[in-house]
C-alpha cells in the first residue's frame, strides 16, 4: 500500500498500534493532508471506525482502494441490506467476500490502483 501511495505523494508513517483505529498515517507532499488509514484485508465497515476520520485501504482483484470510511458506508447503508444484517446489528460489523459489480460501481471513484 506504501508503493502505491506514493505515487500519490504520500510517504506513510506506520504505527505501532491501532492509534484512533488507524494503522499508519498517510502524509502528502503539500505538507497539509494527513490522513488515517486502516488497512484490510477485504472491503470492511464497521461501527466502532465511525466519526474517527478514517479510510480504509484495501485489496482485491488487482485493484487497490482507499476510501473515507464514513461517507462510503453512509452510502453502501442506502444502497445495499447491510444495515440489516445480523452482522452489522449485532457485532457492528459487515465485510464483503468478495466485490460485486454493484459492489465495485459504489467504489469506482475509490479505486486508486490496477495492474
């Protein structure tokens, strides 16, 4: 993810613990955007990661994402069931096996890298 962000202009800053529920801190070259990523191992939303400021960053099919895990998951609780699940009304937590065509037209504008 580091590689990938730094085509961004980002250097990133790993943490030693999950400080505000981020792993590492991604800094842009302009020297005014930071950003807190939690990184995952598939497309994943949950409660506890709300009003913190975080993006998640994940991989999938060759294709890496970087979103604002708030807005997105705003828009996925409008747009898909998961609001409804027992998952997420139980556990607060919805994760995604894999990412459908609907799935990956809601994070088309997340998708910062492809091979």
């Amino acid at each position: 993810m580091s590689a990938v962000l730094a085509d961004y202009g980002f250097v990133t800053i790993r943490l030693s613990d999950d400080w505000q529920g981020a792993d590492f801190i991604a800094h842009h070259v302009d020297g005014e955007t930071f950003i807190k990523v939690q990184l995952k191992g598939r497309l994943t939303f949950e409660k506890k990661y709300q009003g913190k400021d975080l993006y998640i960053a994940f991989h999938s099919n060759g294709a890496w994402y970087l979103f604002p895990h708030d807005e997105v998951l705003e828009c996925f609780l409008s747009k898909t069931n998961i609001g409804e699940t027992q998952s997420w009304k139980e556990r607060g937590i919805y994760s995604f096996p894999g990412l459908s065509k609907k799935t990956q037209k809601l994070l088309e504008a997340y998708r910062i890298y492809e091979k």
